[in-house]
DNA sequence: ATTATTGTATTAAGCAACTAATACAGTAAT
DNA sequence: ATTACTGTATTAGTTGCTTAATACAATAAT
C-alpha cells in the first residue's frame, strides 16, 4: 500500500519498480487486472502523466499487456515473472557487491556482516 | 581515477560519494590536500560550480577541512575515517537486504546467492 | 610588491522531470 | 443510444540540476 517515493530520482522509475515488486510477489497475481492509470496516479499522489510514462514504460518489460479501452493486465506466463524476479535480485546483489567491493570489503566479508546484522534481532 | 558519473543522480551527490569512498579507501591520506575545486572540476569533467557544490557538501561530514585560501585537506583523523568507512558499508547492507526482503529474499537466501555468484567465477 | 592560486558568490541560460488542465477516441455496461 | 470507463495526446508552467562566464577577497610563492 505504501509507494515510498523520494525526491532523489525520477519519480516515473521508482513507480515502474514499486508496481514491477508487486507483481513479481505476487500481489498483483499472473492475469490479474492491475488499477487505471487514474486510480494508479491517486492512490500514489501523483499526476496521471506521470503514472503514465510509467506503466508505458513497464509494457516493454513485458510484465503487464495493454487491453486497449479495457485496462491492463499482468501476463499470465508465471514462469516468465519468476525469472524476472530472480534476475531482480541477481542484479541488486551484484550491485551490492560491487559497491562493497569498492569499499575495501570482500564477498567473505559481506557473508559475516550479514550474519552479524542478523543477531542484533536479539537486543 | 575513473569518476563513473551517470545521468540517473545529480551529479553533484555522485561526486561527494566518489570523493568519500577515495578518503575512506586511503587513496586520499588523512591530513593530505585534496586537489582544488577548479582542478576537481576538469578532472571529472564537470563544471566548478558542481564541484563546489560537491566539496561544501562533503565539509559537513566533517571528513575534509577548509583551509581556506589554502584548499581543503582530508582529517588528520584516521579512526574517523575508518568509522565512517564501516558507516557506509552497514548503510549500503541495510538497503540491499530490505530491497531483498522487498522480493521475499531472506538473509539466508542471500547469503547462498552469494557463495553462487563466488562459484560463477570459474568459468 | 607582484603574481598565481585558493575558495566563494552572482547572474543567466538550458534542460529534464513533474505537475496541471484538458481533450479525444474506443469500448463495456446500461 | 447514452453513460462511464479505458488509454492516449497536447500544451503550458514550475522546479531542481547543470553549465557558463565572471568577479572578488585572501593567501602562498616569487
């Protein structure tokens, strides 16, 4: 329910991912129509154009299908949304890695911080 | 000495972040000067004002100091740069294992992922 | 003393992202 | 047929980032 948008990049990208998120966990199952442009934009507090480009620019990705006058749906290949999920994530964590990478910090390293995270539950 | 600016930030917060990770990687010593905002600028191919910019930022970390008519010099303070070394390197896990935990990745799965991104290098 | 270099400030211009306010065409529902 | 909803397009105005071209004061070097 919560977009969480932030004024440090172009608000139409961070749309394009947040809607992106919710379909490949499901939120937004495979066939399933997702809101108007309309509905999009007020729920997220932003101009329709804005939420616009946004899912235009998420039609290329293959994710959702355009019906015309009828909306759009979420496609309804599940495989192909796993895959797009896992390519997400191999992306994120190689840019972590390159990052900690330039930080002086090793994939050795990074195993032992995320463990080290992880007790501070306990507190 | 590769500045890796992209069009997707403002230029300016890319500058801060490169010049940082160079102080806290040692490749700008504690209590060295740092090279002038107009040198900067032509290094990294941007204008002075943006360098300015950049440099005034980056003072508030504390990190540089102003020398006035004299330049800017990295902190005399080693422990601090360390400090914020790790800083930076917590903050940058943080938001990876949210951004996973986002596409229902746990720390667990994330650290497998990266003892298979290790393996792939064997190629 | 003069010169060069430092940081800093100012003004103007351009550009991309975003908002705003409409308008239009197609289709589903009634 | 009419109504209400879809996506789409257009035009205009605002804002923040960036570049550009100077200018100024303070200091280091000579």
């Amino acid at each position: 329910m919560a977009w969480n948008l932030d004024g440090s990049r172009p608000i139409y990208l961070q749309l394009v991912e947040e809607i992106r998120r919710r379909i490949v966990t499901g939120e937004y199952p495979p066939g399933s129509h997702i809101p108007s442009v309309r509905d999009f934009a007020t729920q997220a507090s932003v101009n329709p154009n804005t939420m616009q480009r946004a899912l235009t620019e998420l039609e290329r990705t293959q994710l959702i299908e355009n019906q015309r006058t009828n909306g759009r749906t979420v496609t309804e290949d599940a495989a192909m949304i796993e895959r797009e999920r896992r390519m997400i994530a191999e992306q994120e964590l190689k840019a972590c890695l390159i990052r900690m990478q330039k930080l002086g910090i090793s994939p050795e390293e990074l195993i032992e911080m995320i463990r080290e995270s992880g007790k501070e539950k306990e507190n």
